[in-house]
C-alpha cells in the first residue's frame, strides 16, 4: 500500500502513482491525460460552434466516427488531421507549445 501522508502537491502524486519523468507509466499516464485535454477542447469547440459531430466530420474531411473517437478519447491522432479538424471544421487555430 502506498503511503500518501508525505505528499504535498500533485506533482508528488503523479510520482508517486506513475514514476518519476520518462519512466514508462508516466508516459503512459501523460499520453493519455493530453489525449483528454485535447478531446475535452475539440468537444467543447464542436458544441460552441454548434456543430454536430457529423457537420464537423463533414467540413473537415473525414467521418463522424473518427470525431466521436477522438471527443472520446479514444482515437490516435495526427498532427495534421488535427489542424485540419480545428481550421476547417471549427474555423479555429492551433498553437502549440513545447515544454
């Protein structure tokens, strides 16, 4: 059992649930917690736009599948379909910042 009395913030939870930075897990664990920001930011674009998933799959080029997927988390995206999402679908930008 994991001793969670001496943790002070969330970065020492992470540590201590997944590793420290570039161990496997933590990977894992910060793969899937971006793959969520960004399907939680393309749900929410999608529904300011009032869009559904179909109209957008439709402007952007591709199928409402494969927006339900990516809205769920559940897709592996490129970069580009991506842009192509957001610029075409949603008439939005995309930045991207490299820490």
């Amino acid at each position: 059992m994991k001793d969670y009395k001496e943790i002070k913030n969330f970065d020492e939870l992470i540590e201590l649930e997944h590793g420290k930075i570039g161990a496997e897990s933590r990977n894992k664990y910060e793969e899937g917690a971006q793959m969520f920001i960004v399907s939680e930011m393309l749900k929410a674009a999608r529904k300011d736009a009032n869009l559904t998933q179909e109209q957008l799959a439709d402007k952007a080029g591709t199928k409402k599948s494969y927006i339900s997927k990516l809205e769920n988390g559940k897709g592996n995206i490129q970069l580009s379909t991506l842009i192509r999402i957001f610029e075409q679908g949603l008439n939005r930008k995309i930045g991207l910042t490299f820490l």
